[in-house]
C-alpha cells in the first residue's frame, strides 16, 4: 500500500495528538508530536533559567541549541513515543503547566523554528507518518498528502486538558487553564515566523461536539481516500 504523509495543525488542546496516536496505530504509521519538542526546548530553557516571568535571554537559548539533542522512543508498555532530552526521557516533565506557559514564547525565535523543522523533516521523510503541530501543513510538509486543521470552541478545550491535569495530580484551576490556552492560541496565530493558519488545501474538523469514534472513522476514510489515490 502507498504510504502517505499526514498533517495535523490547529489551535491547543484540540485533541491533536489523541487523534493522531489513534490513526497512527490504525495505519500503522510513526508519530511524531512536534509540540513536544517545542515543549523540549522550553523545557531545557526553563532548567538553566534562560526564561522566567521577568527574564528571557533569546540569545543564549539560541546558543545553547548545539547542547540539545532530542529524540522519540517508543515505549510498548505506555503505547506512547516518550521524547528524550539529552538522553533522559521528559515526557511527563513537558506537559505541566508551566512549561506551556512559556512554550509559545520560546516557539516564536526563529531559529529555534529552524532547528526543529529540520530535524522533523528528516524524521518524516520516509512517508507512513503522522506530524501534528502548528505549521507541519504549511511549513515543515506542505506537500503532505493530507492535511487536517482541527478545532473545537475553546471553553471545551479548556474543560479537556483541565480533566487531563487534573487526573496527573496537577493542582490547576479550570479559569488559569483557559487563560493559558487563548493567551497560546493568540501567540501562535500572531506570531512573525510560521503562524499557525489553515493550509489552502486543508480539511477543516471541528470536534467540539464529535465522539472520539466518530472522529476517527472520519479522519481514517479521509486517510484511506488519499492512500488509494
Ligand atoms: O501541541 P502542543 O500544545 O504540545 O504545542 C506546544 C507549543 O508549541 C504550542 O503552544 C505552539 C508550539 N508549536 C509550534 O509553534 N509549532 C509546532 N509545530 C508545534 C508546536
């Protein structure tokens, strides 16, 4: 069967990821979450204190880019492809509150965007595989076979990764997490270098009010039309 590449973008916490794990196993394909290594990165910078609330030293994070080495490993107990940072996997260290507070922040320098959109090409250029992020129809793959633009109103985003922090013993306030969200939603629309935006030829799903099924028999007949072009 021909392998094809499939684009995820769209605004946070609009179920991205969920999606794509659940078409990556269906298809069998490779997943790769491009927000965790933006996650990464803010994550590195926020260890050796290169950004705070009153700080954010842009040139040392671009300097200290030859010091971060990323990677995916596939865990078979979790069924999740956990990032490593420098040889220590961080995936629960990536996904506090926290650490999204400043992501889309440090996803605005431009070379932090170029070293990461180059290795995920590298990653993706076999085929068989599914990006999601916010610029992988426009920039990183805009020759994808496939492109989804997910969304869904945002007080029901904001209800679905609370439930997700919370079940993590995450001790977060429903308001604090919708703030964070629109705050991200509006850095990422507006930023200078790759702004998340609806690729021309993108498939639009908003999944407000969509079951997770329902959802996925319908991203997996788009899939499949594509497959059989
Ligand atoms: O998908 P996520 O919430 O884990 O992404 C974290 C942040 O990274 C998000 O606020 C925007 C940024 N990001 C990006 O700018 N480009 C991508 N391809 C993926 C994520």
């Amino acid at each position: 069967m021909k392998k094809i590449t499939i684009a995820i973008d769209g605004f946070s916490s609009t179920g991205k990821s969920t999606i794509a794990k659940q078409l990556a196993k269906k298809l069998n394909y490779s997943y790769i979450d491009t927000g965790a290594m933006y996650r990464a990165v803010a994550y590195f910078a926020l260890e050796h204190q290169l950004i705070s609330e009153k700080y954010f030293d842009i040139e040392e994070i671009v300097n200290q880019l030859k010091n971060i080495q990323l990677h995916f490993e596939y865990n078979v107990e979790s069924q999740v492809s956990e990032i490593y940072l420098n040889g220590k996997c961080i995936e629960n260290e990536i996904r506090t509150l926290n650490v999204s507070n400043y992501v889309s922040k440090v996803a605005e320098i431009a070379e932090v965007r170029s070293f990461l959109v180059d290795q995920q090409k590298e990653m993706g250029k076999n085929k068989g595989v599914i990006l999601d992020g916010r610029d992988i129809g426009t920039v990183v793959f805009p020759d994808a076979e496939l492109k989804l633009f997910m969304t869904a109103l945002p007080e029901i985003r904001a209800q679905r990764r609370y439930e997700e922090l919370i079940a993590k013993g995450e001790k977060v306030e429903y308001e604090a997490v919708l703030k964070n969200l629109t705050e991200r939603d509006l850095i990422d629309a507006m930023r200078k270098v790759s702004p998340l935006k609806k690729a021309l030829d993108a498939v639009e799903i908003d999944n407000s009010h969509l079951t997770m099924d329902e959802q996925l028999e319908k991203i997996y007949q788009l899939s499949i039309e594509k497959i059989k072009l």
